[in-house]
C-alpha cells in the first residue's frame, strides 16, 4: 500500500471549536501516514500531488473570506479531486467556503469557491448553538454545532449527509444536514466530528485508505458513543 | 413621559429589591429585569456619578474588578457603587443603580464601577459611557455563549465610548487594538520572568497573522496561549509599550516588580500564576491611572486575600492537596491549569469534575471544548492517576487516550463523589483536584472524604 498523505488545510486558523482534534485522532488511527499542515500562507500540497485526504475546520467569517481567496487559484484541481473521488471532510462554516456564496445580512455577498451546490444565509446577530442525532448509511450519527448561518441546497446534483432524526436541519425545508458529492462531506457539526462518529469513521478511513483500517482505542470511543446516543434520545433532552 | 416611566420603574424596582430581600430571596437581576421592561431606556436616564469605571475581558474580569474596587475603596472612594454581588449584564447593572440611586436617578457615590460582560456592550456603553474601561484580555470561551474572539472583539469595539479612557493588556494582540485614535490608552504588559517557563506549546492561539498584512506573525514569547510579545515580519506591528510593564517576581515575598515612567515600584501579589499576575497589574495600572499614588495602591493591596473559593490548598496526612477552579468549556482557563498543574511538583494524581451541571440536567454537554483544552500538559510521568467524575467520563476518557495518557492511569466514575475512592494513595503525595464552578457541592462531598483516604498515606 502506497503511504496515505492526509493534508490538513490551514490548520492554524481553521481550529475554532476543537476541530483539530479530528486530526489528533486519525494521527492515533493512522500511524504511519503523513500529515502536511499547510497554512494560510502557504501553497496547499494538493495543487502539484495527489493526496488521500483533505480536511478544513471551522473558521471566524473574516478568515472565510481568506481561504477562499487563498483556493480561488486552485479551484479548478479541487474540482477534480473531488470528481475523481479524493475524500474531503470540511466541518463547521468550512462547509460554505466550498459552496456557492455567502449572504451577510449587512447586505454584502461573498462569493466562494462554487464547489458545491449549497448557499448560505449569514446573520451575525442570530446565532444558534444545539446537537443532533442524524443517521448516515444505517448508523447514528451524533454531532455539536453552533453556528450564525443557514446553507440552502441550490443544485439538484449535491446528495444530503445526514438524514435527521433529533434536531435541527440544514434548513427548515429539509430534513438532513450537511452535504455529500461522491466523498466530499461538508457538515455544519463541528469540533471531534470522527471522535464521536466511529462507524461513520471507519466507513470514511476505508474511503481513504482503500481497506478496513482499526479504529484507534475502538472500544473507549464505542463506548462513549453509545452513551451519548443513549443520552441525546432521552425525551428531556433538549436539542434545540 | 419617558421621565415618568423612568421614576416609575425607580419605584417598581426598589419595591421588588425590598420584597425580595424580605422574602429572603437572592435575584441579583431581577430589580433590573423588572425597571428595564417598564422603562427599555433606563440606564440613560441616571445622572451618574463622577467617576464610572467599567471592566470587561474574557478572563480576570472579577477577580481585577473586585481587587480594583477594593482598592478604591480603601483610598478616597469609600461609597463607591458597585455590582460586586450582582450580574455583569444590563439587567444586573440595572438592578445595582436602581437600587442605590435617589429618586431623580443620582446618586449619593462619588463613583460607580462595574464588571460588564464582554457581550453586554451593546446594552450598556450607549447609555452610560465610563471614564475608564480595562478589558484584561479577549481570548477563546465557551462558544455556545461567545463564538469568537473576532466576534467579541467587533461587538465591544463598536461601542467603545470615544471619552473612555482604556486600560489594555499591551501582551493580548487582540484586544490591545480596541478604541480609536480619540480614545486615551494606557497598557499593561508583562516580560519574561526569570523562572518562567515560557509556554509555547498550546493548541489554542487566537492570533496568528498579523491583523494589518495578514502575513504570520513572529512570536519571540508566549506566556500562554496568545499573551505574549510578536512582530510582523513585513509590516512592523507589534504589542505596543507598556507604560506599566511587569518586570520581575519574587516569589518568596510575593512581590511583583512594576516598570513605570522609569521607575520601579514594588507591589504584593495576593498569588502568582501567570493569570493572577496580570490581574494584579491591570488592577495597578486602573488605580494609578485613576490618580491613586504607588504607595496608596501597595498598601491596599497588602491587605488583599485571594478569594478561598477559586483556590485553595492544605495538608491531610503527608499529602498535599491543592483545589483548584478551572471552568469548564473555557478552553483557555481550563489550560492554564493544565498547565499549572505540570509544572507542580511532586508525584501528582488529579481528580477533574469538569462537567456543567445545568447542561447535565437539561441537554447534552457539547464537549468539543475538550479537544482544544490541553490536557496533553498532564502526560508527565510525574502524574500517577487521574481520575474523572461525571456523566461524561467516557468522553474524558477518549480525550485523555487522545492527548497521549496511557489508559492504565485513567479512572472513570458517573457520579462525581465516587472519585475519592478510585485513588491509590500509595501511588502520589499530591493530590490536585479540579472543578467547574457550578459542581461546588461535588466538591465539597470529596472533600469530607478526603480524610479517611488520605489520612493512612
Ligand atoms: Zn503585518
């Protein structure tokens, strides 16, 4: 098996709510791969080679500008990675920089990287926090989020994530959150999303390593999500 | 009219404070909920008095309110208005100058002072514009109350009254940069102390780049996290001057060496975490700026004690035992002792009660908070065991595994007051205890046991 190459895209500011704790995790799940930390400075890896996996975290709307700046140039070999079937993780607002644009209720539009058929709605003064129960490829999935924007579907080729069981949507005409085309997944859960989503952790890993790879402390994690399962479906639970 | 709703809700609130205060009930907020429903525009209606002074900032803002208050007190400004017992929104400054102030709105006071939530400004600083604002830092908090420090940094910033004089932390890249050219600003900073141990290696740094230029910015000293001294290497920015600037600690006379207009004053440090020793010199440096005099100050702060509540330590048996808050979903704070308790020495077990209390009772607890918390600060050998208490355990677990700890010294219990009876007291002489605010009664429960389970070691 070739070595797998993991970039980490601008880890430095793209770690708002924990979600670099994904990466401190898959470097525990795997050992031998390399992890390239590209910053915001700096030129991404995937524009000359070829990679097995991209992640981006939740960002501040100011640096959202900055990184779509900073991909506009590559836009167009992210485009094949993600036809060719690369897997993609953006978690949190990361979502929206690969979407179409962004609507500040200031009244200004920023225009992202159009990779996907999604737009978001931004308003600073309304900002919601809350967790969700969803399910992806008959498992649970359990996520936090807490976020000023609402992202609207846009094209009829982006495929929904999570089917939603408790909690809010994507937007309160649909009934999932997040979005899939062929392995880029885009969720607004942010923070440890492959901590606490070990089967959707080990489907993901076989995406990108091309073969069943053991998760790392599998049972601990199991565990610890089992009882969050069986916490969020408490009925005095509230997830708003 | 306004007027008229203004008396009115004079009364309906000191009404409400002196029913609740027969009834024995403590509802610090809710004179203020009640007057600012009669009246929304309340606050601009009172004649303050001729001093107000605000303070605000994600961490430190109690301790250096209620230090500076103290201090004032002690030193010509003996009735000064204040919400030391009281919210720190617009409701909790309500209640405090609707129940001090005179039937007209003003007040007996020659000086009011309050600790304001960061968020809160928006509510506040249109109406009442302090003379003096300290903001002690803007760093990452809990994000279901606080999203971002860009955020916080926009909202206060906004509503910075241009009379302000601002007293900012010269070390923070962030909020050193709030007000405008019309505000007067004077800084606190900190050099490296001789016996520090720099910390450079946190996950969180909420200020990369530079905020001009945008390229990334030299850090030449971290304090912790982002608190430090940093240039931009294609622009110039930098911390500005401190002009009371924190040179040297004497640990055993808890004294704290302060540069200022080329002098040296000595002042007593109640404690000296790096935290506590901010606190103290945005205290100094609110006061002096004030008017107060070196030896005015000094001599107050001599007689400070640091709160018992938020720390505190004593001997059972031969064990040392040390208890500390570390609030919980506050990353930052949460850190700091983290990395406090590294540096301790000795052999070290740890007992962490992190978990909030009210999201255990009504939700879930979003716990990404944890995995930019630096619990790899306690992989050292020279810590035995660590023990966690709470639904959540299982989580902490993971994160634990995560930062490197090997699982054979992780402990797991659901309840809290379990803790106690998962240590191996054979296996450490000192015993650190960690807790969130609201798990106090926990606490206390470990406590009463700590010594039937020490006492034999
Ligand atoms: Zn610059």
């Amino acid at each position: 098996m070739n070595k797998i190459i993991v970039e980490i895209l601008f880890p430095e500011v793209c770690n708002l709510f924990g979600d670099i704790g994904n990466i401190n995790y898959l470097k525990k799940c795997l050992p031998d791969a390399t992890f390239i930390s590209t910053p915001l400075n700096g030129v991404p890896f995937f524009a000359q080679n070829s990679v097995n996996l991209i992640y981006i975290g939740a960002m501040t709307e100011k640096t959202q500008s900055d990184v779509v700046k900073r991909l506009s140039p590559y836009k167009q070999r992210l485009a094949q990675l993600i036809a060719d079937g690369t897997p993609f993780l953006a978690t949190g607002n990361a979502l929206e920089v690969f979407g179409k644009n962004i609507s500040d209720s200031s009244g200004e539009t920023i225009n992202c990287l159009g990779l996907i058929g999604i737009s978001a709605k931004r308003d600073l003064l309304h900002r919601f926090s809350g967790l969700l129960l969803g399910e992806f490829n008959d498992s649970e999935i359990v996520g936090f989020r807490a976020q000023f924007s609402v992202a609207y579907s846009v094209d009829s080729d982006t495929t929904p994530f999570i089917t939603v069981k408790k909690g809010k949507p994507m937007n309160h005409d649909v009934n999932y959150e997040g979005v899939r085309i062929n392995n880029f997944f885009g969720t607004y859960l942010l923070g440890p999303f492959l901590v606490v989503n070990p089967f959707f952790t080990k489907f993901f890993l076989k995406l990108v390593c091309g073969s069943d790879v053991p998760l790392a402390f599998e049972s601990e994690v199991i565990h610890a999500y089992n009882e969050r399962i069986t916490d969020f479906k408490r009925p005095q639970v509230k997830i708003k | 009219m306004s007027k008229l709703k203004f008396y009115f809700s004079v009364i309906a609130a000191k009404t409400a404070a002196k029913l609740l205060r027969l009834l024995h009930m403590n509802a610090t907020n809710f004179p203020g909920q009640v007057g600012l429903v009669l009246c929304p525009n309340l606050l601009s209606y009172f004649k303050m008095p001729q001093t107000v002074i605000a303070v605000t900032g994600t961490n430190g803002k109690t301790t250096v309110s209620n230090m500076s208050a103290d201090i004032l007190r002690k030193n010509g400004f003996p009735d000064i208005v204040s919400n030391s017992y009281g919210g720190n929104v617009d409701t909790g400054i309500a209640s405090v100058l609707l129940t001090n102030c005179r039937l007209d709105g003003s007040f007996n006071s020659n000086s009011a002072f309050f600790e304001v939530d960061e968020r809160s400004a928006p509510h506040i600083f249109p109406f009442i514009k302090p003379d003096y604002i300290v903001c002690t830092n803007l760093q990452r908090d809990s994000m279901k109350r606080n999203a971002h420090t860009d955020f916080i940094f926009n909202i206060l910033n906004s509503y910075i009254p241009e009379k302000s004089t601002l007293i900012l932390n010269s070390d923070d890249l962030i909020s050193s940069r709030l007000g405008s050219d019309k505000n007067k600003k004077v800084f606190f900073g900190l050099e490296k102390l001789p016996d520090e141990i720099p910390s450079d290696d946190s996950i969180i740094c909420d200020i990369v780049n530079c905020p001009i230029c945008g390229s990334a910015l030299n850090f030449s000293l971290k304090h912790y996290n982002h608190i430090g001294r940093a240039v931009c290497p294609s622009c110039g920015f930098t911390n500005p001057k401190p002009n009371f600037d924190g040179v040297n600690v004497d640990r055993e006379s808890h004294a704290l060496t302060v540069l200022h207009d080329d002098s040296k004053e000595i002042y007593t440090l109640p404690a000296d975490r790096i935290t506590d020793i901010y606190n103290v010199l945005a205290a100094v440096t609110l006061t002096r700026t004030v008017g107060l005099s070196q030896s005015q100050v000094s001599s107050a702060l001599n007689q400070t004690k640091i709160v018992k509540s938020r720390f505190d330590s004593f001997k059972i048996g031969s064990t040392d035992v040390i208890i500390s808050l570390a609030k919980g979903q506050n990353p930052v704070a949460c850190s700091g002792v983290c990395n406090f308790i590294r540096h301790e020495n000795g052999q070290k077990a740890v007992i962490m009660i992190l978990e909030d209390f009210y999201d255990a009772k009504r939700t879930s607890e979003n716990l990404a908070w944890t995995y930019e918390t630096d619990f790899e600060f306690l992989k050292g050998d020279d810590i035995s065991q660590i023990v966690v208490g709470g639904k959540r355990c299982y989580d902490y677990l993971v994160r634990l595994l995560i930062a490197g700890i090997d699982k054979s010294k992780i402990f797991c219990c659901v309840n809290e007051t379990d803790t106690v009876s998962l240590l191996k007291p054979q296996l450490f002489n000192k015993l650190i205890i960690i807790y969130d605010l609201f798990n106090v009664k926990s606490l206390d429960a470990i406590k009463s046991q700590l010594g039937s389970a020490l006492e034999r070691n």
